[in-house]
C-alpha cells in the first residue's frame, strides 16, 4: 500500500499549535508558579536583626510560590550566592492537601495525555490519513476537545482547594476557595489557561486540516503519482 505524504498550510498549523498545547499544559503542571507570595526576607545571617549594620540588598528577599504538587519555599545563603529551594512538597499522592487538588491533578494528567497522544498522530497523519475509515484529523480533533473539557474542569476545581492550610501559609489566613488573599496567580495558571483555549482551537482547526488533506487538488496529485504532496 502506498503512503502519500501530505502536507497543507493548515494541516501544518494544526500539527504546530497541537504541539504547542501539549507543552503549554506539561510546563503549567510541572512547575510551582501557580500561586505567588508577597516579598519575604530571607534567612541571611543577621538579615532578620533590626539591630545589625548589615544592610539589607533586594536579593535578600524572595517571593515563596506553590504549584499543584511542587513549591519554592526559601533562599538559601552560600557566601555571596543565593539558591531557590524548589521541589515537590509531597511524596505520595495522598499528601496533596486537598480533594480538588487531587482531582485537578487526576483531570488535568488525563488532559495533558489526550494531547500528548494527538501529538503523536498529527505527525502520523502526514502519511496515515485514516483509522478504521476514520478520519485521523476529526478523531484527534475529538481527542482535543475532550482534552480541554478535561482541562477546564481541572481549572474550575484548582481554586476550590486555596481555603487549605498550605495556601493559608502562604497567602494568609483569610485565604479560602476562589479567594488568595495576598497571593496573586502565576505564570503557570495563565499557560494552562492558554493551553485549555489552545486546545479547543486545534479541535476546530482539525475539520479544517482535514478538508485539506481531501481536497481535489490533493486527489489530482495522487493521481499524477507523487508521494509526497504540499500544498498552500
């Protein structure tokens, strides 16, 4: 059987942002910039003694952060060099401190894979254009979709879990669900925003690759004999 490589503008762009909503939604999880904290001071030696001569320098505070799993806590002092103490706060699943984190983890993890996995067959369908004489383009497209369901109701739950003692600590005692008090949101909230949005817009777009892919012009090119067909 022959396989025909095909490639379109639009094809292209959905194959592209699919990558890039995978990404986007991984590096959300993966790091602690989901909640930031006011300004600390660190623990220099005599940084806290109202009393010394030291002068205090901008590098001796830090702003502490939190993610789902993850958090930076503190600045460390080696001589002249200050380290971020960052890693995982928890060692088990159990541990995260609260039931909607659990489930944002659990929703947002099913996310990711659905898109991980239509990353894998957008490249495919640069040759394989069918499954069980389903389009590849409208399966994956439906894999997004779900994908983003997934990730949305991953974010509505995320905020539902800030009345939790870790947050507390953080953000202040008066935080609770839907309200952080003194913390403002990260980075990471905001890519994981985009990468949802993102998601729906590959879903969309991959009706539109497909129509592509089938077009006429790809057909007469077929039938010219050539394997490998792009097209604008």
């Amino acid at each position: 059987m022959s396989c025909y490589v095909i490639v379109t503008c639009r094809s292209l762009l959905w194959t592209l942002l699919s990558i890039a909503a995978a990404l986007a939604n991984l590096a959300a999880l993966m790091t602690a910039q989901w909640l930031v904290g006011q300004p600390r001071k660190t623990g220099v030696p005599g940084g806290n003694n109202i009393n010394s001569s030291r002068q205090t320098s901008p590098e001796e505070y830090y702003r502490p952060t939190i993610g789902i799993y993850n958090r930076c806590t503190s600045l460390h002092y080696f001589g002249e060099i200050f380290h971020d103490s960052c890693g995982p706060y928890i060692t088990s699943f159990s541990e995260l401190p609260s039931n909607f984190w659990k489930a944002t983890l659990v929703f947002m993890g099913m996310g990711i894979l659905l898109l991980v996995i239509v990353v894998f067959t957008s490249l495919l369908g640069f040759c394989v254009h069918a499954i069980g004489k389903k389009s590849i383009f409208n399966i994956s497209g439906l894999l997004q979709a779900i994908a983003g369901l997934f990730l949305i109701i991953a974010l509505v739950l995320y905020p539902a879990g800030w009345g939790t003692d870790r947050v507390q600590d953080l953000c202040g005692y008066r935080a609770s669900p839907y309200y952080i008090n003194e913390c403002t949101l990260g980075w990471a909230f905001y890519c994981a925003v985009g990468g949802t949005l993102l998601s729906f817009v590959c879903a969309i777009l991959s009706v539109q690759a497909d129509i592509a892919t089938s077009s006429d012009k790809v057909e007469d090119e077929i039938l010219e004999g050539k394997n490998l067909i792009c097209l604008l």
